[in-house]
C-alpha cells in the first residue's frame, strides 16, 4: 500500500536490511524480548490464574535476557522494568480469563486465494472465547496505529489476520468470525497493557471491514503482480515521514523527491 518498491526489492530481489555494525539492543530489541517471553507463556500452556504465575513469567525472563551478558547493567535495569510488565499482562489476562476459552500465541496463517497468490502472516495472539468468536490481539512495541488510519483502511494487519481466520487459514484454529481486534502496546509508560480496540468506519463492523480490506488488497495484488504496472517507492508515505525506507537508496528516491526547499522534484 504504501511503497510497492519495497515489495519487490525485499520479495522478488529477496534484499534483507542489515542491522549496524556494533549496535547495541535498544528499546525496541527489549520490546521484541519482552513479547517472545509472553508468547513463551502462552504456548507452554501456564494457567494464568496460578498462584505461580508471576514466579514462572520471571524464569522465562531470565532465561531470555541470558544472552546479553556483553549489556549486563542494560539487561539488569530491562529485567527489573520486566517485573512491571509481567504483573500487568497478568492483570490484564486474568480480568478476561472467565471469557477465554482457550489462548494460541504466535499463530502462523497461509491464505491461498483464488488468483494463486498466497498471503501469509503470523498472529500475535488469537484467543478462542466463551461466545465460539475469536479475539485477535497484536501486542505493540512500538506505537498503536492513529484512529484514522484504522477507519482509512491504512492499518491492514489485524483486519487481514480477522479475514484469514474467518477462512480458517489460521494453524489450529477453526474456522470463525472475530468479535474484536485489540492492541496492546508493550511498555512502561501510562499507555501499557491498556487495550485498545480496532475501530473500524462507522458503518462497519469488524468482520465487514476485514472483507472490505481483503477486497480492496486483492485489488492491489491484481494491479502490481499480475499487470504490467511500475512498483514505484512512496506510493502512500507516512505524514511527515522523517526517516529513511529501507530501500529508498535502491529506489534513489533522494533523486526525485524535493525537501525543505531544495529545489524542485
């Protein structure tokens, strides 16, 4: 949707980005860690009821952070800043236990759709309940998509993951609608484990715009991969993007854009 370019060079050129040489985790890195430990606990099945519950999401901690002993002041502050996390994913799922019926992490799904052309993807988190709909979450390391972009349609993740499952192309998981899709931003600031439900435009549900979208992308994949159309970079940037797409140097976008009046395009 956004730089088609990307597709191609990362897909079609199977260009990987390189992290920096010497770059040390950062914020996101503890993110990244802090949402594997999670999953870790979902997937070996702990009951987060347990009066062990706690003591157990700190092992995994562990465990995780182990192999950052080259950072180890860095890591001892994450796994100290982890405590808090730990207990808010605890409260969080334990006020919802009564409806869940039964918690998936990291859920790998496979769409074959009638073109030929296979979308694939891995959830977060999808959640059988009580009521036989599903509850999608995607937990955030970084920021929660703008209500605008949801009800634009230019935050595609959770409503393609709600369209998969509904095909039941989710691994392990029936086929069934879902009755919501919820954020979850990984963190310690005042926004932390506050769930944030998918709003979609307001004369839709859920399940109506995951089919609007599915429509609308596979209008996409027939435009880029099965006509003779440029995949051009930039297509649809973010407002007041400031940084760099991985492969803007490929698409020597410094070569046809203008910025901050030096000169024109």
């Amino acid at each position: 949707m956004r730089s088609p370019y990307d597709i191609y060079a990362r897909h079609v050129l199977n260009l990987r980005p390189l992290d920096a040489l010497g770059e040390t985790p950062e914020a996101r890195e503890c993110g990244t860690i802090v949402h594997d430990i999670l999953a870790r606990f979902v997937q070996e099945g702990h009951d987060v009821m347990a009066p062990d519950a706690p003591d157990l999401l700190r092992r995994l901690a562990v465990d995780a952070f182990a192999g950052l002993d080259g950072i180890a002041e860095r890591r001892d502050i994450w796994l100290h800043r982890f405590e808090t996390a730990a207990r808010q994913f605890l409260a969080f799922e334990r006020e919802r236990n009564g409806a869940v019926k039964q918690r998936h992490a990291e859920i790998a799904g496979e769409w074959v759709l009638p073109t030929g052309f296979t979308l694939r993807g891995r959830a977060d988190r999808v959640d059988e309940m009580a009521d036989g709909r599903l509850h999608i979450l995607d937990f955030k390391t970084g920021s929660v998509p703008a209500p605008g972009a949801m009800k634009g349609f230019e935050a595609p993740q959770l409503l393609l993951e709600a369209q998969m499952a509904k095909a039941g192309a989710m691994t392990g998981i029936a086929a069934a609608d879902s009755s919501a899709l919820t954020y979850i931003k990984i963190g310690l600031g005042p926004e932390a484990f506050l769930p944030k439900d998918f709003i979609p435009p307001e004369d839709m549900d859920v399940m109506a715009a995951a089919a609007e979208l599915s429509r609308r992308m596979q209008g996409h994949i027939a435009l880029f991969l099965f006509r003779d159309v440029a995949m051009p970079a930039r297509l649809l940037p973010l407002k007041n993007q400031r940084f760099a797409g991985a492969y803007d140097h490929l698409a020597r976008v410094a070569e046809w854009t203008a910025s901050d009046g030096e000169g024109e395009p």
